[in-house]
C-alpha cells in the first residue's frame, strides 16, 4: 500500500496504543507463570501477535479479550516443564527472536523457527555463543529455519554493553525456568538500560526478583543481573499494559513541528520506556511541552540546533530527525550506530527518506549531522519495509510544501495498525493508493 498524503497541520488529542514492549515482557512471563492471568492491553500489532503465536505453539493458550489477552501458561509436570517439537514462526519481530531463544532453550524444547524480513540477517552475536556454552544445539545464524534442541544450564553470562539490550532480557526472562542461579555480566556502558529495567518490572510483577550490582571485574565496570535459582513464575492474575512512548513520540514530534499542539493521553509519565525521553529531547530542541495526569502535550515553538547523545533512546531517531531537519541550525545526532541493525540501515533510511523530501542530512560515523531548512519540498519516500520510516514521512509531509507519497506504508502494521487511521483523526489528509504510482 502506498499513501499520499497532503501536507496539513496535525493538531488535537489522541490516545496512546499499548506498549509493544511492555506487552512482549508480560506475555511471555505469563506464560511461564502458575495460573491463569488477565493482561489488559487496548492495542496490538503484527510484533505482539507474533509473540504470542509462539507462546501458543510452546505450549501456552492465549486468547483475544474485549479488553486485552487471556494467558493460560504453558502445562508443567512436577517441577519441569514441557511441550512437545515446535514450530515457531517469529515474523519481522527482533524482541520475539532475542526474547524467546534463551526461553526455549531453557524448556529444553527442541523448535524450528522461522522468520522473515531482514530478521535473519540481524544479528544474534554474542547471545548465540552463549547459548551454546551453556548447553544449547543452534544451527548456523541466518539459518531458516532456524533450529533449537539441547538444554541450556543456569550460570554465567558475559554481554556487551554495546550490543542489543534484548539479549539481556531474553536471559533473564530465561532464568526462572532453571533450577540454579542465573548471571547477566554486562559490561559499561550499558546502551538501552531502560529496557532492561522494563523487564525487571515485568518480572516484578510476576514475583521474580533481578538483583543488580554495579562493581569493577579485570579493570572494566560491569554491571550484574543476578535471578536466584529458586526463583519461579508466580501469576498476579491480572496486569496492565501502559501506553506506548516509542509511538507516541511521532505525535509529539508533530506537534513540534506546528500547529496548536497534541495531546498524547493514557501514558505513564513515571515509565521505565526509554522512550519516556522524548519529552526531554524535545525540550531541548527548545518545544513547549508539558505533562498533566496521564497526558503529555507537545507545543510548536523555535526549534534550534542541539547535540543528543540517543543511545538509550536510539527509536526516537526518526522523528527527532524530522523534528531536526526543520530546527535553525546544525544538530548532531550521535551513539546511534546499532540503528544500522534495524529492520532496515535506519541511518541511511532516515537519511535517504527526509533527504528525498528537502532536509540536508548527512551520516557521520554512529549518527547524523543535520543543517535545519525552513521548509520541506514534498516528494516520494521509500518506507524500505521500517515502520519508524513509514510514520517519519507522514509527521514531516507536514511541513513540506508539496504531497508526499509514501511506499510501502503498510509496514506501519508491525507496530501501530491504526497509525493513518488516528493520523486523519488529528487532522490530516491522506489518500490510500493500493496500486503503485508514480
């Protein structure tokens, strides 16, 4: 599906989606849990679901809700699990893959999975080695389908801190499954640790402590996970998925870029989402923003120039950029260099998409460098199957001064289905175009 969309000022109030990684965390831990638990969660998306048709396939029954999922985890006998040979498709969806890899293994359950997208060209280094030193058989990365059997054991895991946070995750979720203490040794600086401390929570919430240490191993600072081996999965019953940051981001972002501002409601402005930054980041491009209640409002004011360290943040690039390319002045983008992993090089894709459409940005070294314009021309914008590229176009389309025609904008499926939907409800104009045209 191509968009064509006319420029008009986006402006209103709009209801954040539920968090997609907030979903993914407490899906999984219930389907390690004891009993029977209720997740309410008001959206989802083609990652969610791939999520939990892998949980279903390992062994868990989840059902759709008027409000949310119905998670009925995965049978035990005695104090281990079990599921029989599975068949896991995980999609375009990276936090299905890096999450659930070190779950199976753990189950001792042999899987085929597949994938699709760039998902198996996107690394699984050093998670991989791990893995198999701890006991795990993995065919060749890149390999579909990708195969899983042998039993990983409890121990030591040695991570970077410059490398997907998910493996960190995947770990830990992993840990109450064993029957001994679990390690996550991860070395300084941690990129991304607000997601890490998202999946603290969710375990929390399921009544697993995570034990962190900050210390100095061989002259290096690490910082330790820590999941005791008597640690189990224990069902609350019932949870919450608050809204998404990463998402709503795209609406703040627009409003920054003119208008009479947006409201984004049903968000938590206490949230461990790393993402929760885009409230400061924009503040520092010089928006008005403030925060009432559970509602965060975004409003056009100067954007200047800055330089942002977005290495805990490395999602909100897209629309910062689009925020950038409008801004007086240089800004520096910098510590984005894991964009390039993405679902596709988000560095060029960023550069290439707002480029087409006027701005002037360059890449250099792990980030951009971006001279703001006082307006954008319009053009074509290839979204290269990313959903953060689709949504970038749509928020910059407007400030340009002609349509802009957006290839491939159903990609917005992978994680905001209703993005064009709620897109026309703060004010603009799209026409849908099922056919290519040029």
């Amino acid at each position: 599906m191509d968009v064509n969309i006319i420029p008009h000022e986006l402006t209103g109030s709009i209801n954040a989606i539920s968090s997609k990684s907030v979903a993914h965390r407490l899906l999984i831990c219930a389907s390690l849990a004891d009993k029977p638990c209720t997740i309410a969660c008001t959206t989802t998306s083609a990652d969610i679901m791939a999520t939990v048709s892998c949980l279903c396939e390992l062994g868990a029954r989840i059902t759709r809700t008027q409000t949310g999922f119905r998670v009925v985890p995965i049978k035990q006998r005695g104090c281990h699990f079990w599921t029989p040979r599975a068949k896991l498709d995980c999609r375009e969806s990276g936090s299905t893959l890096r999450f659930l890899l070190p779950v199976i293994c753990a189950l001792g359950n042999n899987a085929a999975i597949s994938m699709s997208g760039k998902l198996p060209q996107r690394p699984l280094s050093p998670l991989y080695e791990q893995l198999i030193a701890a006991g795990a058989d993995l065919s060749p990365q890149g390999t579909v389908p990708f195969m899983v059997s042998g039993s990983m054991r409890a121990g030591i895991f040695r991570i970077p801190g410059n490398v997907s946070s998910q493996y960190i995750s995947g770990l830990l979720m992993a840990a109450p499954l064993l029957t001994d203490t679990l390690q996550v040794v991860v070395t300084e600086p941690v990129e991304s640790r607000p997601y890490v401390q998202l999946t603290i929570n969710a375990m929390k919430q399921f009544g697993v402590a995570v034990y962190t240490e900050q210390t100095v191993e061989f002259d290096q600072k690490v910082t330790i996970y820590t999941v005791d081996g008597s640690s189990r999965y224990s069902s609350p019953e019932s949870v919450y998925v608050e809204g998404d940051w990463s998402n709503s981001a795209f609406w703040l972002c627009a409003a920054a870029l003119g208008g009479a501002g947006i409201a984004v409601n049903q968000l938590n402005l206490s949230s461990a989402q790393g993402d929760r930054s885009i409230m400061a980041a924009l503040a520092r491009f010089g928006a008005r923003i403030s925060r009432k209640g559970t509602s965060a409002l975004a409003l056009a004011d100067h954007i200047d120039g800055c330089v942002l360290d977005v290495a805990d943040f490395p999602d909100l690039v897209p629309p910062l950029a689009a925020v950038a390319a409008l801004g007086m002045g240089t800004t520096q983008l910098i510590g984005a260099g894991r964009l390039r992993l993405k679902e596709s090089d988000r560095l060029q894709t960023v550069c290439n998409g707002l480029n087409a459409l006027g701005a002037h940005i360059r890449i250099q070294d792990d980030g951009l460098i971006i001279e703001g314009v006082r307006q954008l021309t319009g053009g074509v914008v290839d979204a290269a199957n990313d959903h953060r590229i689709a949504m970038m176009a749509a928020i910059a389309a407007t400030r340009c001064t002609n349509n802009v025609l957006i290839r491939g904008a159903q990609c917005v499926n992978k994680s905001y289905p209703h993005f064009f939907e709620d897109y026309i409800q703060l004010g603009g104009t799209i026409e849908k175009l099922e056919e290519v045209q040029d």
